[in-house]
C-alpha cells in the first residue's frame, strides 16, 4: 500500500530530534507514527490513489519571477 503523508512535517519533526536518533516509521491505517526515544508523533496520511502519477506527467511549465523574467523546467 502506497502512502502520501506531510514531508514537510516530518521533516520538521526530525529536525528537532538529537544527532544520531534512531527512528522508527510505522504505518497504521490512515495513520503514520514516528517514534524516537520517549517522543511519539502521528501524522495523517492519504491514499497514493488519490494523487496524480507524475512520473507519466510531461509538459513544459513557465515561472514567471517578480521582475518579469521567465524560467522553463
């Protein structure tokens, strides 16, 4: 089963644990707990199902910056 969850979440959750913790994922339902040491955390997850695959995803994309100028990726 293939997830999605809020990395940027995640991340910020790592972040704060100490250098060299060990961390455990564990997925449960539509639930995602990290655990590492005494902290516990939940994050909510969704189906993969439910997002678009981009990996089949081609198309040119335009950015436009405040000053006017265009960048193509």
């Amino acid at each position: 089963m293939r997830q999605r969850f809020p990395a940027r979440k995640f991340f910020d959750i790592c972040r704060g644990l100490p250098d060299g913790a060990e961390i455990t994922v564990i997925l449960d339902g539509d639930r995602m707990l990290v655990r590492s040491g005494r902290s516990r955390f939940s994050l909510s997850t969704l189906p993969a199902a439910d997002f678009p695959n981009l990996d089949d995803w081609q198309s040119e994309v335009e950015f436009y910056s405040a000053s006017g100028n265009a960048e193509k990726s």
